[in-house]
C-alpha cells in the first residue's frame, strides 16, 4: 500500500475550506486543518491519489465534484447524535408542545407533523417516535408522520435501516427500551433495530439546510434543527432558519440545541417560550 501524503498546502486547504462552506455552510478555520486533513485521508487513499492535496485539486474540475461531493459531504460533516439527547425538550413535546398543538385547532384528533431537519442517523427522529407513540397509548388523541432530512447520505441508510448499536440505546427509558426496540435471535448479536410501527411512520430524505427552497410541507407542527446552526456564520443562520420557520404551521415550534439559544434574533416573529424552544 504507497503512502499518502496528507498536508495541504495554504491554497489547497482554503480551496477545500471555501467549497465546504459553498455547499454546506459549515465554516473551516485554520484550526481545522489537521482535522480535515485526517478526514480526507482515508477517502484519498480508496481513490489511490497520493496526496490529499491532489484529491483537492482533483475538485476543481466541475464533473469530478459532481461525482465527489456526496462522498465528500459524508467524510466532513459532524454526525453526533444520541437517542432522547437533550431530554428535556421531549418533555416539553409530551407536557406542552402536543396539548397545545392540539388545542389551538379545537380538534379532538388530528395529524401531527414533526420533521428532524439535520437528523442523522436518524436517533431523533426515533426518540420523537416513540415519545409520540407513548402518548397515544395513555389516552391522547392524535396521528403523526416524522420526517427524517440530513446532507449526509451515509448517515440516512443507517436511519432508513434503523439499525444500532444495543449499547446506544442506554439513554431510552426501559420500557421504551422493550417496546420500540426488537433484539436479534442470535444472542451473540450486537444490534437492536426499531419494531416496524414506529419505522412506517418515519421517513428519510436526503436535504440540504443551504439550499434556497426545501422540499417539505410548510403546515409542520415541531421542527428539530439542533447543534447544527453552530456550525454557520450570522447571516446563514438567519436565512437557515427563516426557510424553517416559514414551514412551520401558526402556532408550530422550532427546537434548537443549547448552544442556539441566540437564534431568536434571526427572525423577529419568532417567540421564545423557553431558552432553545421558540414558537411562531
């Protein structure tokens, strides 16, 4: 196996870093530049290039970045993801966010609509799933649909497949554990996979949070973008978050993780009803 070299040089690394920020928003300072140099490597080496620098330079030609940037996309995004992370904003689904929905139509039942819009593989969406699920069967009244968005196509076929890791579920509570999760025959697998009902109501799709106009419904009741606009300068930020906004329903809320409290200023019809929870 020949060596590969892995620095970039300083132009090489802002081509890269500016073509990042094109097509996903995320922002690459110099810091970054081992991290990004570790990342490319191993995708550089399955194209047998030896040098990071010269896959990058390979990206300037337009055909070879249109066949490259999905691969690229999976190998630079952050991915980090757990199930109920942040329990307290699943709280407020069950407590405020669902009774209030459902009470300002004057509906005893109806369908809500929940869109994870930077989801991973997919662990939101399911932890929302089954918070949702567990409402219905103690008395609420109510249909759902999930829909699962990220830019990362490695990401959403494990979300499609709904397969992990037994050893990440530890968060979901117990019964919910037994409930929603079914075990392999063979006792010496590792893998838990999602039971099928919560699986048909959930559905993923690839997306871009940069691109001007998303493909989705614009009446949904609880959008989630959380630790992802962290990762965005001010103005894209605004313009990410105004294109959310305008897909929620009158009365909707939009779930930021705790670093995003600041978001509130990025659209003034945005109400903050708790510091990473806002209503429109």
């Amino acid at each position: 196996m020949h060596e590969v070299r892995r620095q970039l040089s300083d132009r090489q690394f802002k081509s890269i870093a500016d073509l990042i920020e094109g097509q996903v928003g995320i922002k690459l300072p110099n810091a970054k530049r081992l991290m990004l140099e570790g990342r490319l490597f191993k995708r550089v080496r399955a194209l047998k290039f030896d040098a990071v620098g010269d896959y990058v330079d390979h990206l300037s030609d337009e055909d070879a970045l249109e066949n490259e940037l999905t691969h690229l996309i999976d190998v630079v995004t952050t991915n980090k993801t757990d199930f109920f992370r942040e329990p307290q904003h699943f709280d407020f689904i069950r407590r405020v966010a669902v009774p209030d929905l459902l009470r300002q139509h004057g509906r005893k039942s109806r369908d809500l609509k929940v869109w994870s819009s930077a989801c991973s593989t997919g662990m939101e969406a399911y932890t929302a799933a089954m918070v949702l699920d567990d409402m219905i069967r103690t008395g609420s009244r109510f249909h759902f649909r999930i829909l699962g968005t990220d830019i990362s196509t490695a990401v959403l076929r494990i979300a499609t497949s709904a397969i992990y890791h037994r050893d990440t579920i530890e968060p979901v509570p117990e019964e919910f554990a037994k409930r929603y999760f079914l075990k392999a025959r063979d006792r010496t697998r590792t893998e838990v996979r999602v039971v099928p009902e919560l699986r048909r109501l959930t559905n993923f799709t690839r997306m871009n949070l940069m691109d001007t106009s998303y493909p989705v419904d614009r009446d949904v009741d609880i959008i989630f973008c959380r630790n992802v606009l962290i990762y965005f300068d001010r103005d894209t930020q605004r313009r990410v978050v105004q294109r959310l906004a305008s897909h929620l329903r009158p009365g909707g809320y939009l779930l930021v993780g705790h670093s995003e409290s600041m978001i509130h200023s990025a659209l003034p019809e945005l109400r903050q009803v708790q510091p990473t929870i806002f209503k429109v």
